[in-house]
C-alpha cells in the first residue's frame, strides 16, 4: 500500500473509532496486510488517548519514522 492509501485507511479508521464505537478496535471485513492492521491501531490509538486528527504531514512523519518496520510489512 502507499502512504497515500495508508493516510486514508487513518482517517477512516479515526473517525470510526472515535465516534462510532466509543472506543472499540474496528474489525475489518477482510484479510489485512501487517501494515494495514498497524495504521489501524495507530489511528485507534490516537483516537482513545485524545491526538487530535494527524494531518497528512504529520502523518508521513510518523510513517517515514517507522520505515524500517513497515517496509517489510507491506508499504510501498
């Protein structure tokens, strides 16, 4: 996947997270690759603790600060 596809995976699943389910971790619907599941709980994780939305950029920080562990996993 790419960071741009990640970004939106983020979003979404911020947005589900904190106001949908009142906290509860999204079960997808789907298989997902590691670094789908990872942006995922990254975004649950945001969410619960009270970070605001992170911006496209300060999302690609996050990304570029951990892509020694997500190359493997599946980012392109």
């Amino acid at each position: 996947m790419t960071t741009t596809q990640l970004y939106q995976l983020y979003c979404q699943s911020y947005a589900e997270f904190y106001r949908e389910h009142g906290g509860v971790l999204l079960r997808p619907h789907r298989p997902l690759s590691g670094v789908e599941a990872v942006v995922m709980e990254f975004a649950a994780e945001d969410a619960a603790n009270g970070t605001t939305l992170r911006s496209s950029s300060q999302f690609q920080a996050a990304i570029e600060a951990g892509i020694d562990a997500l190359t493997p996993l599946g980012l392109q």
